[in-house]
C-alpha cells in the first residue's frame, strides 16, 4: 500500500482540469442534481392537488360554505362554467374527466341531510387512480365535517368522525420528503456515472497504460482518480442542501456533522460501485450504460420512491444491501426529524460495512485488471 | 546512474488463441539503441510490452541488470519509460499540464522538473507550444510530447513501440535525433518498427517474424548473414520459404 499526497496532488489537479475544461462534465456535474431538485421540489409532487370539485345541490347556505371552504383548502379547484345547482346529471360530469370529484346533495338540500342525522350525501370519485381518490376522498369527508360542525349539527351518528394526524412532515409536503432523498439519489448518479465514465475514459483513450507502467503504485491511480469526485459529490450533497433549505424551505433539524458523515460514507460507497463497473468496461459508453444499467434497480430499492417496507421480502434483501437506502432513510431522518443517534448510527453501521466491502471487491478487481 | 541491460530468455506468450512469441532469445546490452524489426504481426508489440511489465510471459524469463546487479520486476519497472504505439495523451491539457502531471506521477524535486522540463522543451522545439492542449497538436508534436512526458523520468530503458508510425519524414528524422540525443551511457533503447529503413539506423537489430527471433547482431552482421543489401529481403525471403 502506498499512498503519496504529491502523486494523489497531480491526479487532483489533472481530473479538476479535465473537468472544467469539458463542458459536458459540469453539465453532468451540475445540471444533474440542480434540475432534479428543482423538478422534485417543485413540479413532482404526490401531494393530491388541482382536484377538480363541484357540489351539486339546490343553492343554500351549507353548499355555498362546503364550496368555499373547499376551495379556501387550496387541494381543490372550481370547475368553469359549471353551476351547481343546475346540474341534472352529476355522473356525467365525472365521466366526461369534466370534474374529478362532485359531492351530492339530496333533492331537499345539504340541510335536510344533515338534520337526519345519517347523511345519504353522495360523493361521486374518479377513482382511475385509486390513491388519489382515497385521499380526495378523506378531504371531502374532513370539510363536510367541519362544516357541518360550524353550523351545530350532530354527526356522531353519520360521517365517520376522521382524526388524522400527520408527524413531522404536517402538510405531508413533498418536497421536504423528495430533498433528503435527493441528497442521494442525484449524488450517487453523478458519482457512479462522471466517476465511472473518468476511470472508462482512461482505459479507452489507452492514458491507463501510461498510468500503470509509470511509477505509481495501483492504490494511488484508485485513489488518486476517485478523489477528485469524492469532493465533487460532497459538494453536489452542500449545494441540493442550500437549495432546499434556502430555495424550498425545508426545514432543517438535524445537524451538519451527521449530514457530512453519511455524505463521506455514502460517496466512497458510490465511488466503490463506479470503480467497480469500470473493471469490467473498456469504453466510456459501456462505463454508462452499465451504470445506467445499476442505477434503475438501486434507485427502486433504496426507498426513494416506494417504501422498504412495502416492498415483498423476496426483494428486500436486495434492499439491505443497497447503500443508497441507508443514507436515505437517513437524510430523512436527520433533516426532518433531526437525527435520533440510535438511528443514525446504525444506518451509518451498516453503510460502513457495505461501503468497507465495495472497496475491498473494487480494490481486488481493480488490482487483478491492472497486472 | 547507469543504463539498464534486458534480457528475453526462451519466452513464449499467447495473445488470444495466437502464439505471439515462441521461445524468443534476446539480449539487450546496456546503452545502446536496439531494434527489434519485422513485419506487421510479427509479435514485436508483445516483446515490447513484456519488456515494460504489462504483459507477463506464459514461459521463460525476462531479466533486467544494472551494471552487475540484478533488478526486480517493480524495480526495474520504475525506471522504464514505455511509449505505447497508440497515442495516450489527455487531450483537453495543455503540454506544460502534462509535463506537470507527470512530475507529481514521477516524484520530482521542483528544482530538477524545471531544468528536466526546460532542457526536453528545448530539445524538441516545443517551446513556443507549451499552452497548447494536446488535442490541438500535429501528429509529429503529439509523439514528441509523449516522449517528453516518458524521458522527464530519466529512464534507463527506453521502449518505444513503432515511435514513428504515422509521422511525415522531417519529424521522422526529429525523433530519432531526439532518441539518440538522449540514448548512451545512462539510457538503453529499444524500439520497434516495421521501416526497415530504420533498421540501419540502430546500432543492434533484432529480426522477429511470425513471433520467431531470426537473428540479433548489428545491421552489417546481420545483412552479412542473411547475404542481402536491405532488410526488407529478410521478410520477403523468409515469407517465401
């Protein structure tokens, strides 16, 4: 094993050059992490929202305050150059995609139904996706509630009485949910696909040879050309960081050390992965398509998207050994409920085995296809 | 510091399902410019590549010696200078960025890399290039700066493989002054080429065809044995045998 700064020092300088002067690589280096976040933060949202809402009923007092406490909610929308009370066919204006949810009086009006005690209000749902409706239909039920609490009726005996209360994340918002995740998934991109096209490129334009007959030991081209990107990645962690928490607000409860922590275990990791792929790739292109060809199945499994725990045991195994998954549950968990050190520390456990193991298969392979 | 003496003893090497070299016998003495020649296939790329440490042999023994002294693989390996036939330079740095890359690679005191890198600029008359990024250079500079970044080292053997393939005559004759410029006492050389116009031009040759050493010796001896006036006649002989 040798490791000498100065050697390390020139392929630092070497890589920072080639990458400032190649504008594909700040593209990827940049472009990647900041138009993901702006994406998540702002347009991709699985925050149910923009529902198209009508309430039909002769006009009255109760309807009037069930629309406007509907749309005062922000979640839904009014339907243009649809009344009401002239409605003859609510059914229809579900099938037509006209409204997406319509709530339905009976002929005597909201007032009658709700004096009854058990409501034969009606809530017509366009449940083409199932999700979504099931949360339009928890906020209808919460605001007819609410209403018909405003204005003194009794519903013990009628709607379900709901009482939801969301943690740490109160407005279920998507954005301080998608950044931690972010924090990972852009970073590990940019990591295994730049790192691991940096160390293809070598091999295809034959600069390798010239590395491994040159005096430098294997530990200190690996090294010397990981390093580069390893800084690259802790900086793409700071800057989605700054943009959540500055340009979106996320709030922020943790603190910056357990952040830096995971960061460094998760980008040796991702270096580990770009190393390892690019022992058995000879050109730049085969370096991305086989990362593209990793990234798919380990950005599913890393909990980014879907829950770990909704996923069937048969594949959650596959889970446990993925190093995004750690450090996502983790950014999470710090960011959001600022970092229980039991946690953390056992993410970041596990992340240290993983991370130890990749290395030690990268390093082997790394060395066996030098020689 | 003195120059270092190769020797090739009964190495055989597949490449693929090819049998690159059979049994190949060599001697290369210390200080001296060696050629090894042959036609296109004849295995003098798997040589070369043997003698830097990039390929092992399947059988025999290559053997490196400084004066009396025996060297290592690893030790001999770090005062080699290979120069592989295809280009491998970063395009997008500049050659002073190469030259300054390959220091840090090497261990250079400042103080020697400035002279080192003044005296091989000069030599070469790439100077007025240095700002240059390597993309951006002819076909002859881009070789002379390859050889730069291998000769800042100071290596006591010199591998070239095939250093002037592609290369138009003038920078041709540019190169081989340089290497003589720099081989002697402290520097063997050895080379590959397929011109056999370069061939006279070694002061020992070494005739490979069809992964076979045909003969060593200086050109006179050789052309004397073989009873020809031009190497080509060695090929063309032995091809129609």
């Amino acid at each position: 094993m040798k490791l000498r700064a100065r050697t390390l020092k020139g392929f630092f300088v070497k890589e920072i050059i080639q990458i400032i002067r190649d504008p594909k690589m700040i593209l990827a280096i940049f472009f990647i992490p900041v138009m993901q976040t702006i994406m998540f933060g702002l347009a991709l949202t699985s925050e149910v929202k923009n529902i198209k809402f009508v309430v039909v009923s002769k006009p009255g007092k109760i309807a009037q305050e069930l629309e406007a406490r509907a749309l005062g909610s922000g979640w839904f929308t009014k339907v243009p150059g649809v009344n009401g009370a002239q409605v003859a066919d609510p059914e229809g204006l579900v099938a037509s995609h006209k409204a997406e949810a319509v709530l339905v009086a009976p002929p005597e009006g909201f007032e009658k139904a709700l004096e009854r005690g058990a409501a034969p209000i009606q809530l017509l749902l366009n449940a083409t996706n199932a999700q979504r409706a099931q949360q339009v239909n928890g906020y209808v039920q919460q605001i007819v509630a609410e209403v018909a609490r405003d204005n003194g009726y009794d519903l013990s005996s009628g709607l379900i009485d709901l009482d939801m209360r969301v943690l740490f994340n109160h407005y279920m918002d998507t954005t301080s949910f998608m950044i931690p995740a972010l924090l990972v998934m852009s970073t590990f991109i940019v990591l295994l696909v730049v790192g691991g096209m940096a160390l293809a490129k070598e091999k295809e334009t034959g600069t390798m040879e010239k590395l491994i007959v040159s005096p430098c030991s294997v530990e200190e081209i690996m090294v010397g050309k990981t390093l580069p990107y390893f800084v690259i990645g802790l900086c793409i962690v700071g800057l989605i960081l700054f943009i959540g928490v500055v340009g979106f607000g996320i709030p922020f409860r943790g603190n910056l050390w357990q952040i830096a922590v995971n960061a460094v275990l998760f980008a040796v990791s991702a270096l580990a992965c770009a190393l390892l792929i690019s022992t058995v790739v000879h050109t730049q292109q085969q370096a991305m398509m086989a990362s593209a060809l990793f990234l798919m199945p380990a950005i599913l499994l890393s909990g980014v998207f879907f829950p770990v725990a909704n996923i069937p045991t048969m594949f959650r195994w596959l889970c446990y050994l993925n190093p995004m998954m750690y450090s996502v549950v983790n950014f999470r968990s710090i960011i959001l409920k600022g970092g229980d050190a039991a946690f953390f520390w056992q993410n970041c456990c596990w992340l240290a085995v993983i991370s130890v193991v990749l290395c030690a298969a990268a390093y082997k392979n790394f060395k066996s296809k030098l020689n | 510091m003195t120059a270092l003496r190769a020797e090739v003893h009964q190495v055989s090497k597949k490449m693929g399902r090819a049998q690159a070299l059979k049994r190949v016998d060599a001697v290369f003495g210390a200080g001296e410019v060696h050629g090894i020649i042959g036609p296109n296939g004849a295995g003098k790329t798997t040589l070369i590549r043997l003698l830097a440490g990039l390929l092992h042999p399947d059988q025999g023994q290559i053997s490196y010696a400084e004066e009396k002294d025996a060297l290592s693989g690893s030790q001999a390996k770090r005062v080699t200078g290979y120069f592989p036939q295809e280009p491998s330079l970063y395009p997008d740095l500049t050659c002073e960025e190469h030259l300054e890359f390959f220091r840090d690679l090497y261990d250079l005191p400042q103080a020697e890399f400035a002279q080192r890198s003044e005296e091989l600029l000069r030599a070469t008359g790439m100077t007025p290039f240095k700002d240059r990024p390597a993309g951006k250079l002819s076909g002859g500079m881009y070789k002379k700066l390859g050889l730069m970044c291998v000769l800042l080292n100071r290596p006591k053997l010199l591998l070239l493989d095939e250093p002037t393939v592609g290369v138009d005559p003038v920078s041709r004759q540019e190169l081989w002054d340089l290497v003589y410029g720099f081989a002697g006492e402290n520097m063997t050389v050895i080379l590959s080429t397929s011109y056999m116009d370069e061939a006279s031009r070694c002061a020992c040759v070494h005739v490979l065809s069809g992964g076979e050493m045909l003969d060593s010796g200086t050109p006179k001896e050789v052309m004397k044995r073989f009873n020809i006036t031009d190497f080509s006649e060695i090929f063309l002989n032995h091809e129609s045998k």
